[in-house]
C-alpha cells in the first residue's frame, strides 16, 4: 500500500522556498568568492612572471640596444610605479579583457611608454587602479621599460565620458603619460564615467 504524506501547508512551502533560496545563495557566493580569489592569485603569480621578463628585456637591450622593441598584443612594455601610492603593476600590451586581469594595460594607437607623445594605459578601478583615487597633482610617476626609465609628474586629474578619447591626443611635441580607469571607484556594475590622470615628462 502506498502511504503519501499529507499536503504541504502555505508556511510550510514558504519556510521550504526560503532554505532553498539561501541553499542556493550561498553556493553562488561560494562560487563568486573562489573566481575572485583565484583571478588574485592568478594576477599577483602573473605580475612576478611579468617583473622577470621586463629584467630579462633589460639586460638584453644593454648587450643590443633597439629603440623600439616590437610587441604584441599581451606582451609585457614595462613596469609603472606611483611611489606615494604604493603602486606598482605590469603594463602589458593591449587592453583585452584579459590583459586587464593580469596588469595593466598600454592603449593601442598611443606611443609606447616613454616615447614622445601622449601614452595611454588602462586599469580595473577595482585591482590595479584603485589607488587611482587618492592621487594629486605633482605625484611622481615611473615608467620602467626596456629601453630605459622615465619620469612622470602628474599635473591634472578629470572624470570624463567613455567615449572622450580627447585625453589621448598628444599636445605638440609633449612626452606624457595618460591613465585611465572606470569611475565612480567604489561603483557597482558597468560604470558610467572614466577617470584620468594626465602627467607630462620632468
């Protein structure tokens, strides 16, 4: 004989709904937490891997210099540092979404880091370019490349749309840097706005 319980009441089925929905919520949150955790390890073993082969670079431009190393896309051009911030990261060639998970990345269609004209590098506001927030006028910037290092002094900062590409464009024959990253900072989701900081050659 075939015994079925009885009907479920309205709370019960309610009561029953809600552990499942915090079942399931918590997986999700197990599963979101370990993707984040895994692309910051990912990202700190890369930004060793990226130092080393920037040294190597190095040493051999001192044994054959070239001016103008070739590079493709994901190719590491240098190593940025914002000393007063404690920022330090890899800028690699490109700005694919997974190049911004590893360093940074050099704009394509701007000069390379220290050649003259204005050189674009792009950041996740969320990694790399947090620190982004607290920087000010005069903060020194160092670009480290193959070919040699340059000195930055940052002399203005903006928050513009997304497609004002405007902060890229050289100005006569000035040798600067221009960041760029998503703003507001602290955002969650697609952000509306860019943040930049613009730094000229000293």
């Amino acid at each position: 004989m075939n015994v079925t319980g009885a009907p479920l009441s309205p709370a019960a089925r309610k009561q029953r709904v809600l552990l499942y929905a915090r079942d399931f919520l918590f997986l999700v949150g197990v599963i979101a937490l370990t993707y984040v955790a895994f692309n910051l390890f990912q990202a700190k073993l890369y930004q060793s891997s990226a130092n080393q082969s920037l040294g190597a670079q190095i040493a051999e431009n001192a044994t054959a210099p070239r001016s103008t190393p070739p590079v493709k896309n994901g190719d590491v051009v240098g190593r940025m540092d914002i000393p007063r911030l404690g920022l330090s990261v890899a800028v690699l060639q490109g700005t694919s979404s997974r190049t911004l998970r590893l360093g940074a990345g050099h704009i394509e269609g701007t000069p390379l880091p220290g050649e003259p004209g204005n050189s674009g590098v792009a950041g996740h506001r969320d990694t790399f370019f947090r620190g982004l927030k607290d920087i000010r006028k005069d903060d020194k910037i160092q670009m480290q490349t193959a070919t040699g290092l340059t000195h930055y002094t940052v002399d203005w900062t903006r928050v513009v749309g997304p497609d004002d590409v405007s902060v890229l464009e050289s100005q006569g024959d000035e040798s600067a840097l221009t960041l760029v990253t998503c703003y507001p900072f602290y955002l969650v989701g697609p952000a509306p706005k860019r943040f930049v900081v613009h730094a000229r050659k000293s």
